[in-house]
C-alpha cells in the first residue's frame, strides 16, 4: 500500500508539472528566482490532487474460494473495493459445476446494508487499511 501512495505521489507531481507547463504562467524570474513559486503552486497541485483521492476506489482486497465442498480450485471469489471512508462495493461471484452466479453489494463506512458472506467480510476487513 505503501508503494501505492508513493506512486500517486509521483503521478500527481507529474501532472500537476505538465498542468503548470501548460498554463503558461509567467515565472518571477528565471532558474533559481522562478522556483519558489512553482513549488509553491506545485504544492498546491498535490494539495487538491490528495483531496480528489479520497474519494478514489483505492482500496482493494480479494479472497478466493470453495464455495461449495465438492468443488476445489478456489475458483469462487469476493473483491471488494473502497475509498478512504470505506464506501464501495463488493462484487462476489460463485462457481458451481453446472453456473455461475455474480453479485454485486454496496458498502458504506466499511460495512453494508445488505447481508455479507463471511467471505465478503473478509475482503472488505483486507480492504481496509
């Protein structure tokens, strides 16, 4: 996860580069004069960036299972998704020998109104940071 974070780091910093390039503001002088304000308006950029990402499904978890005894492979799972409040969903899907059935859940604030498998418990508890 925490690789995670410093990879949308370093992507935000890229954008928000590319976003001051292409604004095409005038600097307040140039090399070591200019860069107190883009750092200051880079800053900024990060800023909003880490705001928009809290609302991001960014936290995600999978379990893999037997949903039923006779079959192996762990071929059924659970994926649950999330932001940093824990709204998201979980999508489930249940392999049988003859179908297969998909399900898909809302949760908010890290649980659901709907009745979890213990399995669907499970990926939301990785889910979460």
């Amino acid at each position: 996860m925490e690789i995670l974070a410093l990879a949308v780091a370093v992507v935000a910093l890229l954008v928000a580069l590319v976003a001051v390039r292409r604004a095409g503001r005038p600097r307040g002088g140039t090399g070591v004069d200019a860069m107190p304000e883009d750092v200051h308006g880079l800053r900024q950029e990060v800023a909003a960036l880490r705001a928009e990402g809290t609302d991001a499904l960014r936290h995600v978890s999978v379990v893999r299972y037997d949903a039923f005894g006779d079959m192996g492979g762990h071929l059924s799972w659970s994926i649950a998704l999330a932001d940093d409040g824990g709204n998201g969903f979980v999508l489930t899907s249940i392999h049988g020998r003859s179908e297969a059935r998909t399900y898909a859940k809302s949760v908010a604030g890290w649980a659901s109104d709907q009745q979890l498998s213990p399995e669907e418990l499970e990926a939301i508890e990785r889910a979460r940071p």
